[in-house]
C-alpha cells in the first residue's frame, strides 16, 4: 500500500462522520449494451450531487488540524465546488466568500446559498470561470483568507481519490477500467494516483474545454483560447500544476473529447431509461461508452457520474441539442414562391412522421421569392434524405443550417 492510497483510505473514513459512501451500482442496461460489468459511482447522489465535497471536505479538515485560528475560507467555483464548500463552512463552523461565474445556473447557487447558510457569502464575478478565478484570488490575498483551490491542491486531490478507496471497497477488486471526467483534474488525479498501474483509464473533457488533452499535446499546462460553458461542471481553460503533474504520464490517445450536442443524447438517454438526472459533466464518463465499447467487452468498468446538479430550466436546450446530434431534428432555409399554393406544394412534401418545429415566413412585395425559416423534427433520421431529395425534385431551393454553428446560434 502506497503513502497516498493510505491517506485516501483516511480521508474517506473521516468523511464518514459527515457523510455515507456513495453507491456503487451495476447497471443492468449498460452491462448488456456494450456486454460488459458496467459499475455507476454515483457521485450524483452525494449531499451536495457531486463528489466536490470530498476535496472541500479533506482539504480544510486538515487546514483547521492545522490552524485553529483560520475562520475565513475563499473559493472560485462554477458550482459543485462551491456547494461542496459551503456545506464544509457550515459543518465546521467557519465564513466562507464563494465567487461564482455570473454564468452559473440559479439551481446551483440556490443550492450554494441553502447549504452554507449564514455561514457563507456569495459574489457573482465574471463570465468565465477564470476572471471568477482571478477575482477570487485577489479578494483572499486582500483579507487574508485561506484559499481553497477546486482542484490545484494535494489536500484537495487526495479527498477526491477517497472515490477510489471506495470503489476498491465496494467492488472488492480493482476495476479493469475506470472511466471518468476531467475539468481541472482533482478527481482524475486522485483516482489514477491511488490505482497507478493496476487498471485502465479513459479521461473524459468536453470538447469545448479540453485542457487535459492540450497540455499533453504541449508537454505542459495551456491556456485555452475559447471554452464552451455548456458542460459547466468540467470547462476549464487550464488543468491544474499539481493535477498535471500526476497526470502527465498519459498520453493524449487516453482523453476523449465529447461533442457537447452528443453529449446531450446521453443525458435524455439516462433520464428517459433510468430516471437519473446528470448535469453534463456528470454524464462525460456514460457517454465515453460508445468510443470504447470495443475496448470494454467482457471488462469489468466503472463509471464516475461525477454530478447531478442540473437547472432544468436547460431542459429545453438539452433536448433540442440531443434531437439534433441525433440527426432527428433539422433546420432549414427555404426559398418559397410568392405565389398561391406554394406553402401547401410545400406541406404535401412532408412525410406521415415530419413534424413543423418552427416556421417563420418572410414576404417582401418587391420580390417573386420570400425566405422561410423552417424546422423540422421527425422520428427516423433517414427520413431527411428523402425529404432532402423531394424538395430537389420539386425545385424548391433550400439550404440546411443545422451544423452551421453561427447561423444557429443566431436564428435558432
């Protein structure tokens, strides 16, 4: 047993007097897709849905063992880290200052506010969670609070890789392959940091924010030039110092960057099947499945479902991604005769299983053609081919915009 495996086992015995383990479940429906022993490490259903408070809880565990004096806790956090925290201030009876992203979702500040109570304050700073980050920083070294980094701090990943000592546990064997998410890398270098070389990984980002995978390829740490927020729990312009430095002995063929639209389909999938709610980062390690399903046949995986805290006030945008990726929902602009009986040649075109998701229509006197913005959803995607191919056979003009990012975000 190394040193680290045993401070991990510590960690998670402590934490036990202010929280249960979280569960292991095999899932049935996953086992037999892929034909594999597919484990869920639901870190969705700790206190605060997320494994964050493990590395909360850990890290100032040991600052107060070490300083009584310290009253003042300081986070950046684009939400699971700051309810991880905020339930950590109140626990222990220290003020805790949360900046949060303007950005974040009110679900999980509602839930940030509830879960530290007068204990905790909280800012709302920035766009990104880096300008909250540096506004954070600035703020601790001005009041002389400790600051509690979400993932750049030894005392931190060493709470986060407490998940392996509980899979170790609960499995009773080491998994053949632990598949899970990677934001700033607290958790991904806590967990391969207590297995090493006994099983394998697969690394998960979101392709908008895929800061593991860059700072392989560079050799070192760098600084994303754009981060897509959507999956919010995991986009991060920059991994971590100290999470790099135990995770650079990978290579860039152990990340998978998840489309964000695909990942959507996985989301729906999951509360479709299973009734289990994930926000996106939560769902990284699920969807990883299909890119390695021929790696994991007759393996024994489990999966971190690292956090459920989702707003569904972004249900709506979840499901109109998801039906997108999954090719059953299209936009077009359409070119259509100004002339009587043009939208109903138009209509007579549409198939048993299409659907009119949207339709806006612009007439302009002074020309013979107006412009439709139209969106269609149906129940097969192959069905567009032959849509696609009735409305060349009946001359209308058309041009389809649903991977044209721009022209999406702008009109859809």
């Amino acid at each position: 047993m190394t040193d680290f495996q045993t401070l991990a086992r510590l960690a998670a015995s402590e934490m036990r007097a202010v929280f249960n383990e979280t569960p292991l479940q095999r899932n049935a429906h996953l086992s037999n897709l892929y034909g594999a022993e597919i484990y869920l490490k639901r870190e969705d259903l700790s206190p605060v849905r997320s494994y964050k408070l493990r590395g909360a809880f850990n890290a100032m565990r040991k600052v107060l063992e070490g300083d009584e004096s310290i009253k003042n806790f300081v986070c950046a956090s684009a939400g699971n880290h700051a309810q991880g925290v905020a339930y950590m201030c109140h626990h222990f009876g220290v003020k805790g200052t949360i900046f949060m992203p303007v950005t974040t979702p009110q679900q999980k500040i509602g839930k940030t506010e509830s879960f530290g109570g007068d204990n905790v304050t909280i800012r709302l700073v920035g766009d990104y969670f880096d300008d909250t980050l540096n506004a954070a920083q600035a703020y601790c070294h001005g009041v002389g609070g400790y600051f509690l980094s979400p993932f750049d701090d030894e005392d931190v990943i060493e709470g986060q890789a407490s998940v392996a000592a509980e899979v170790e546990q609960q499995l009773g064997e080491t998994p053949d392959r632990i598949i899970m998410p990677v934001g700033g890398g607290g958790l991904a270098s806590g967990v391969t940091s207590y297995f090493g070389d006994a099983c394998a990984f697969t690394l998960v980002e979101p392709e908008g924010g895929a800061c593991l995978k860059a700072a392989l390829e560079a050799g070192k740490p760098v600084r994303l030039e754009h981060v897509d927020n959507f999956a919010d729990g995991a986009a991060v312009a920059q991994i971590g110092d100290k999470t790099f430095a135990r995770l650079q002995r990978f290579t860039p063929s152990h990340v998978l960057a998840i489309n964000e639209d695909r990942l959507c389909v996985t989301m729906m999938e999951f509360l479709n099947v299973e009734g289990i709610v994930l926000e996106p980062a939560g769902a990284l390690a699920l969807d990883a499945l299909k890119d390695v399903a021929e790696d994991i046949r007759g393996k024994t995986v489990v999966c971190v479902t690292s956090g459920g805290n989702f707003d569904f006030v972004r249900f709506a945008e979840v499901k109109e991604r998801a039906s997108r990726s999954s090719g059953l929902k299209k936009y077009f602009i359409l070119r259509m005769p100004q002339r009587p009986g043009a939208l109903k040649e138009f209509l007579q075109i549409l198939g048993p299983e299409d659907d009119i998701a949207r339709f806006e229509y612009l007439k302009k006197s002074a020309r013979n053609f107006g412009s439709v913005l139209i969106g269609v959803e149906t129940k097969h995607a192959e069905s567009f081919e032959r849509l696609q191919n009735d409305l060349k056979q009946a001359g209308f003009d058309f041009h389809d915009i649903t991977d044209d990012e721009l022209l999406s975000e702008f009109l859809v």
